[in-house]
C-alpha cells in the first residue's frame, strides 16, 4: 500500500534525529534542480546542511548563482555522465568513487540520492534514494513498447540500487507504481508529492497566448505535438525551454515565439500574463512546469496520462498525447471559452494549494528521521 507523506503543517524544531548534514546528489538538466533547490530552502530553517554533489554536465552561471543565494548548500561540481545517458557506466564508477570520498570527508549524517546505481555503494550513512524518473518507464511511455535488450544493464543496476537503498520515496503514486512493477515490490516506499515555493508564480493580468515550458526536445515532454498545431490556433504560442539534446541535435521550434531557456525569475512574468498553458505530456512523473502554471493562475491542457490525472483531475483539461487532432479541438475551443478560461484557472489555482513546500519538507523530515533511528551513526 502507497503512503503519501503529506502532513498539513510543519513544525519550526526539527524531529527527532533530523540531520545536521545530508550529502545529496542532483543534475542540471531537468527538473530535478529546482525540487533540489525547493528542498535545500525548505530545510535551512531546520539547521539543515547540505553538501551538493552535481553531475551530468557544469552548471550554468545562472545556476551557480541561485546555489550562492542558499546559506545552507555548500557545492560539490562534477561532469560525469549520469546513467541514463548514453554508455554511462565508466563515469557512473568514477562518480561513485568521487561521492564516497565526499561521504568519508564530510562525514554527514545521510544520504540522499536524486538516482540509482549510486545507492548499491559501501556507504557508510543511510542512504535515501528519490525515483523522480527512469529510462524504462520513459521507454514505455514515450515509445509504446517494453525497453530493449540493450538497456538490461541500466536494468540490473536500478534494481540493485533499489534493492540497497534504506528508503524509496517517489514524487507521486503513479511514478512509484512503476518502479516496482518494472524493478522490485519495494513495500516500504512512500510518496512524497513535489512542491514550490508560493512567493515567485502568482496570477497577473491574463492576455491571449498559449505557454508551454519544458525540455522541447524531451519526446516525453511532447511539446512537439504543440508545435505542429500552432499555425491552426487562432492564439501566440510561446515556448520556453532548452531545444538543444545533451547527445546532440535540436528540436524544431518553427511556427511559436521561442523563448530559449528562462531562468525562474524570468520565467514568472510569462506564467503570469499566459491565459492556457499546455503540456500534451507522454510522460511526466511530477511536473514542477505545471505546478508553477497552476500557481499562476494559468487555464491547464495536459496529456491523458496517469500521474497527471492524480495530481490535477478535476482541475485541467486534458488531451490524447497522442492525437494532434484532439490537442487542436481542444485548444481551439478553449481559447473561444472565456467562461470556462476562468473556471479552469481557478480550479488549477486551488488544487496548486495542496502542494505546499512545507508539507514536502515536512514530509523528507519525516523519513530522515525514520532514516536516524533506523540505523546507528
């Protein structure tokens, strides 16, 4: 049975063997950054530290710029590759010889892995890994069919992270559904729901354009399919996002106004003024992008599909991500609908109000405590 860490409030002193410091791991690339970056915020009240390892690729000087701006986050950079890119598995070992020097320097109280294969490590601390992802969900939702043969080694190596970890926790009911149906049964695993910050994205004066914003060239993200349809809408589109894939190649941006990648800051101005903002997504374990929407008072149009139905039905429309036809009528009523442009907006605006960053911290206190008294430090 799934349980939902959600508690309603969060109390000002720590529980009962928090941490004084957490080694924890993340990557640049998607939206893991910015859970991490909520997260690290949410515990600073708390006395918490952390010691940030990042890999997958440098940090942009934006990035280091919101890491100097957190008192209580000390940096840890790297570049390795991360296990879900291509031929991974020589950084893979290398980055886990990299954390467990940081483990046996710093010493902190534990871990908290934002991946896998790094959890089945010697290490010393418990260790908490957080299943925002995997490539094998993404294969199946994105390609329609079971992964290939060739990814059996990613297989075995998420399984035996899995299998080591002391704590599974995922983003939602339906991101952990898959991780034990592809990986192991795992009935100790808990969800905890993602979460932002209220002050930054907040409703404004509402104009006619379409908003999307997310990895353009992330099939999983399906922006794409907007794409396409926005010669046929008799709204703007504007995209914000990266279109460059970290293997090489871009996607097509041609017929919207790209807005390139914005930072969060710059990214609220937009949220704020965008009437409908639409993600026809295949896959999408969480969604900061939506929920960020949601909180500024944007009209939702998402993909069908199971985790976004358990976080936003009743408060979004939702399309076939796979039927170009069905995202253009949709859309295309929308925009006529003044009456139901607000009702939609309202409702999104409400249901962002469950996922408050003091229920997620509340929430990862929670199972670093359990974590504490689970095993001698």
């Amino acid at each position: 049975m799934n349980k939902v860490v959600s508690p309603t409030t969060a109390s000002d002193a720590p529980p009962v063997g928090a941490p004084g410091l957490i080694l924890m791991t993340a990557d640049p690339i998607g939206g893991v950054w910015n859970y991490v970056l909520e997260l690290c915020r949410g515990l600073a009240p708390h006395g918490v530290q952390i010691a940030l390892a990042t890999m997958g690729r440098p940090l942009s000087p934006g990035q280091h710029r919101e890491v100097a701006d957190e008192a209580n986050v000390t940096l840890y950079e790297s570049g390795y590759r991360l296990e879900w890119m291509e031929d991974p598995w020589a950084d893979v070992e290398k980055s886990g010889e990299w954390l467990l020097s940081l483990e046996a320097e710093l010493k902190p109280d534990l871990v908290h892995l934002n991946g896998y294969a790094h959890a089945a490590l010697p290490w010393r601390r418990p260790c908490l890994v957080v299943a925002h992802s995997c490539v094998l969900s993404w294969w199946e939702a994105v390609r329609g069919e079971q992964a290939p043969q060739r990814l059996d080694d990613y297989r075995v190596r998420v399984s035996r992270g899995l299998a080591a970890a002391d704590l599974v926790a995922a983003p939602s009911t339906a991101m952990l559904d898959c991780i034990r149906r592809l990986y192991l049964p795992l009935p100790e695993a808990q969800v905890i729901y993602n979460a932002r910050g209220r002050t930054r994205f907040r409703p404004g004066m509402k104009e006619d354009f379409i908003l999307s914003v997310g990895r353009v060239w992330d099939e999983a993200k399906n922006i794409g399919a907007l794409v396409r349809n926005a010669y046929d809408l008799p709204w703007p589109v504007y995209v914000a996002g990266e279109i460059n894939q970290p293997g090489g190649g871009a996607a097509n941006v041609d017929g919207v106004n790209r807005l390139g990648f914005l930072a969060p800051e710059s990214l609220a101005p937009w949220y704020a003024a965008a009437a409908i903002y639409v993600l026809p997504a295949r896959y999408e374990p969480f969604g900061l992008t939506v929920l960020e929407a949601a909180q500024s008072g944007c009209a939702l149009v998402l993909g069908d599909i199971p985790s976004l139905r358990e976080l936003w039905d009743g408060a979004a429309l939702f399309v076939d991500p796979e039927s170009a036809m069905d995202l253009q009528k949709q859309l295309r009523a929308l925009c006529a609908d003044r009456s139901r442009q607000a009702s939609l907006r309202e409702k999104a605006l409400e249901r962002s109000r469950s996922f408050t960053a003091a229920k997620m911290t509340a929430g990862y206190l929670s199972l670093y405590s359990r974590l504490r008294g689970g095993r001698p430090v």
